[in-house]
C-alpha cells in the first residue's frame, strides 16, 4: 500500500506578508526604540543647546513618521496578534491626550518648578513616549502570532462608544472649520492642536479596523481605515502648511518693520527657531521669574456696581531686567471673553507672562469689569466679582485706573512707564487697540496715568467694532479705535486667524489700511492659514510659536 502523500500547509495571507516585509519591520522596531533614545534626550537637556534647532526637526519628523508607520503596520497585521493591535491603538490615542492635557497643564498653572509643573511635564513625557514603548511590544508580538485574542468585549465597548461619537464630533466640527461653515465651539482650540487629534483619528481607525476584521466583507475594515486618514488628513493639514505660515509672515513682518539685527545678548533669550515641533509634543518648560498675585487696584464702594472688585498679577524677571532684552519696559495683557466672560491668569494663556517676564519685562495681566449676562457659559472662568453693569467704555476707563495705580507704585515692580507695550486677545484685542490709541491720541484726558508712553500694540484677532453684535454699551470712538488714529499712534503688530468665523479677517485687514492712511509707524497683520478664533490658546502650537518669534523680535526694536 503506498504512503499517502503528506500535502503542505499552505500559508496564510498574514504569514505571507510578514515573510515579506519582516525585514523592514526589524527596522521599524529599532526606529521606535531610537525615537525613545531622542525623546529622552530632549526632555534631560537645557532647553537651548547648540544644535538644538536640528536635532528638534530630526527628532519630530521621525516621531511622527514611526507612529505613522506603527498604526500602518498595526493595520496590515492585525490579524497575526488582534489583542496587540488593539493594545497599541489605545496606548497611542492615551498618548495624544497625555501630551496635550500635560502641555495645556504646564503652560496654565502659575508654579514654576513646583509640584504642579513637574507632573504636568511627567505626564506629557509619559505621553510621549507610550506609544513607542507599545509600539516596540507590538512589533515584537507580531513576529510570534498569538491564537487571535482580543480585549474583552465588554472593555472594547465602554471605550470605542464614546470615543466613535467624540470623534464624529470633531471630524464634524473639523469639516465646519476647515470649510469655514458655520461656528462650532471646537474651533476654540482645535487648530492649534491639530496634531492630536490627527493621531487620534488614525488610531480609531486601525482600531476599529482590528474590531471588524473578522467581519465577512473586507470592506468594513478597509472603510474604518479610510476615515480614520481622512481625519488624519484633515487635522494634520495646520503642521504641514507651517512651512508655508513662517514664508508669509516672514515677508510681512520684514516689510512692515524692517527688522535690524539684533545683539547677541538679545538673541541668546530669543526664539532661534520659528517653530519647534518637540515643544509642540512636550510643551515648552516656563523660565523662573517673580510673581505676585491677586493685587488689588480696584473697588466698587457704591452704586448698582458695589462689590465690584478688579486685580492684576504682577510677573517680573529674577535677575535685574536692564540685563535682558525688555530692560524693563512694561507689557499690560488683557484678557478676552466678548466682553462679558474670562479672566487673568490660566484664561489668559498664562504661560505669555511668564515667557516675556524671563526676557527683562514687567508683566502685568489685568482684570477689567465685565458686562453681566444671563448665559452662564464660561461661568468657571469668571470671577463674579468682576461683573456688572459696565459699558465699553467703562472697562477702557477702569484699565486706566490701572495705570494710574501702576504709575503710583512704579518702583515696586522697577516697571519702566516710558515704554509700554499692550496685548489682549478678541474682546481684549479691541481693548488693546482702544486703550493704546486713547493714551496716544489723548482724546480722553484724565483717564489714564500721565507719563506713560505706549511703544506698541499687539492685538490678537482684535474684535473691532463688534460690541453692538454682543449688546455691549459703547462710543462710537471706543467702539472702532481706528478712529483715534494719528501721528502719535505706536506701531502695531496684529494676529489673525484666516479661517476665524467670530472676527473676520477683513476687519483687522481695514484696521491696517486705516494706520496706513492715518499712522507715520508701521502696522501689518500677520495671517495664520486655517486658524480659527483663539489660535494661541495652547502656548506650544505651531501658531503661537510662530507668532512669538516675531512678537519678541518687534517687541525688542521698538522698546
């Protein structure tokens, strides 16, 4: 009787890609842990070495190209080790929300180097560095095939439900954004984080793709895969377009200012980069400065206002400031909200203060009155003794109250009242343009502090001649400052979202052409692609780094 022919096993499609691609995968594993050497690297040194610049753009550009090729692989081998795809995809969408809640915490919270900071910067790193970590496993497990476990079901539930419809939410919101349809609150932050939720988008995707392989139609996973680039795409476009963002700025600021070099003791605190793609990842570490919280400059005794009260915090370099780029000159911030909402502080991108406080200015960030309203949102970040029944005018008057009170005790703070400098975003950018041009033209005497001299004015999407659209009292002159234009008024450097549907770009556009027409200095625009309103709120986005680079630089040839 002849010996039955033993027929071979014939490989499956997984065995056969790994055969192919193994080789490369050897590499993408080595990749990860070399990516995990730099990233360790970055988070031990000084945050400015020699060399930094470069070793920044290798080490983001690689990070983000070896998470890219991880969730590729995890999708083309999902079926080899499914419990292992699975692991690595939540490992990476944890990551993404690690590094952003470490980096917002960082940058809002007034320690320095206190316990608050050094967890906040744990978490981002530990952020950071999962899913490489996972990656690596992950890599590993699928060079021995396990027998097709997967996260129990219950737990595959409880997370992919709410995490489907988050990302429905955005990928909804991102369209409206990107499309400029109509409003949509995401747009508050969404831009200058894009990368995040880019990542996260392409990890529910190869997640979801693992969650319907064993579906009999290929198509289901190769559709999760699809949405998943295409939200991908979408929220990645803010980073791809930075090289395009840096050109156009680049010309503006040049041909408005006319930018003189700069002394190396100026250039040594400055900013040698434009953008810094680690410090988007980890956030950018806050230099050790002074502060004093919380005085009071301001009481309501009487009236429908009593009550009232009205603060400003106070930052100021540790070393004598005449050693630093500001020498002391005085930096006012004031705060948005559509003249109703917000405050000082971490509603303020807080970190602001502390980064120009450590270049050798004083800093103050101040509270004005607000108009009351029904509508309670934002209610956590406005204090209630800040609201009333306040006009526009009202809030420019009570900021020169500030200065009157800072004009009386100038040598506690050693603030230089020869050269100010004003900032606030939206409602406080109008109020930046407002009170800066009110003390330069001197329209309205007694208002402010004499002997204050305003160098410049850096609104960000100024909200010109929008009070009336919010129900907020007003002059005609407070309401569009474009009017108080003159000779005397300072220089003007303005942040502008393109794709921002609360402030359009045309009116601060109007506003440049009304100094051109009216001012002997210089104002430009400088307009961020795709930005929405609140572009800076997180202080180590690709729009607020760009932004600062010429912020500091404008700051310091008119100071």
């Amino acid at each position: 009787m002849e010996d039955s022919k033993i027929q071979p096993i014939k490989p499956s499609q997984n065995d056969i890609r790994w055969n192919t691609w193994s080789p490369w995968l050897r590499y993408l594993g080595w990749l990860n842990l070399f990516c995990v050497a730099t990233g360790l690297v970055y988070m031990a040194c000084p945050d400015e070495w020699p060399g930094k610049g470069w070793f920044d753009a290798m080490a983001f550009v690689l990070y983000l190209g070896v998470l890219f090729s991880n969730y590729l692989t995890a999708y083309v081998f999902r079926g080899r080790s499914r419990l292992a795809a699975e692991l690595f995809c939540g490992a990476g969408i944890l990551g993404m929300l690690a590094m952003l809640y470490g980096g917002f915490s960082a940058s809002n919270n007034y320690s320095i180097s206190g316990k608050d900071i050094w967890q906040a910067r744990l978490i981002a790193d530990i952020g950071y560095l999962m899913p490489l970590v996972v990656g690596r496993w992950f890599l590993c497990k699928i060079g021995n095939p396990t027998d097709g476990k997967r996260m129990p079901v219950i737990f595959r539930v409880l997370l992919a439900v709410p995490l489907i419809l988050g990302i429905f939410n955005f990928l909804l919101a991102g369209v409206k954004i990107f499309s400029g349809g109509k409003f949509h609150l995401a747009e508050l932050f969404i831009q200058a984080v894009a990368l995040f939720p880019a990542f996260v988008f392409l990890a529910v995707g190869v997640w979801l793709a693992c969650l319907l392989n064993a579906s009999a139609k290929r198509i289901w996973p190769r559709a999760a895969l699809g949405a998943g680039l295409a939200g991908f795409v979408l929220y990645l476009l803010p980073v791809l377009l930075v090289p395009v963002t840096i050109w156009n700025a680049d010309k503006k600021f040049n041909d408005a200012f006319h930018p003189l070099d700069f002394s190396p003791a100026q250039t040594k605190v400055f900013r040698d980069s434009r953008f810094d793609g680690m410090s988007y990842l980890l956030g950018v570490k806050p230099e050790p400065v002074r502060m004093i919280k919380n005085v009071e400059y301001y009481r309501e005794e009487t009236g429908v206002n009593q009550g009232v009260r009205l603060c400003f915090d106070a930052f100021m370099p540790e070393g004598d400031p005449q050693a630093l780029p500001g020498k002391g000159s005085v930096l006012i911030r004031i705060h948005g909200g559509a003249w109703m909402f917000g405050d000082k502080g971490p509603a303020n991108v807080l970190q602001m203060d502390k980064y120009f406080a450590a270049q050798g200015y004083i800093v103050f960030d101040v509270q004005y009155g607000l108009r009351d309203n029904k509508f309670k949102a934002f209610a956590g970040i406005t204090p209630k003794q800040v609201t009333g029944d306040f006009s526009a005018d009202d809030m420019v008057r009570q900021i020169g109250l500030f200065t009157k009170y800072l004009a009386a005790h100038t040598n506690e703070y050693g603030a230089n009242l020869d050269s100010v400098f004003i900032s606030g975003g939206s409602a406080g950018g109008h109020l930046t343009g407002a009170v800066g041009l009110a003390i330069a033209s001197k329209q309205f005497p007694g208002w402010f502090a004499d002997g204050i001299h305003v160098r410049g004015l850096i609104p960000f999407y100024p909200a010109f001649k929008l009070l009336k659209m919010d129900r907020i009292p007003t002059s005609p002159t407070i309401n569009d400052p474009a009017t108080m234009l003159d000779s005397n008024s300072p220089p003007c450097l303005i942040f502008q979202g393109a794709a921002d549907p609360l402030v359009n770009p045309a009116i601060p556009t109007a506003f440049c052409e009304a100094y051109h027409e009216k001012a002997v200095q210089p104002a430009t625009m400088l307009l961020m692609p795709l930005a929405g309103h609140a572009s800076d709120m997180y202080f180590s986005g690709n729009y607020n780094l760009i932004f600062l680079y010429y912020m500091e630089r404008f700051m310091a040839m008119y100071r």
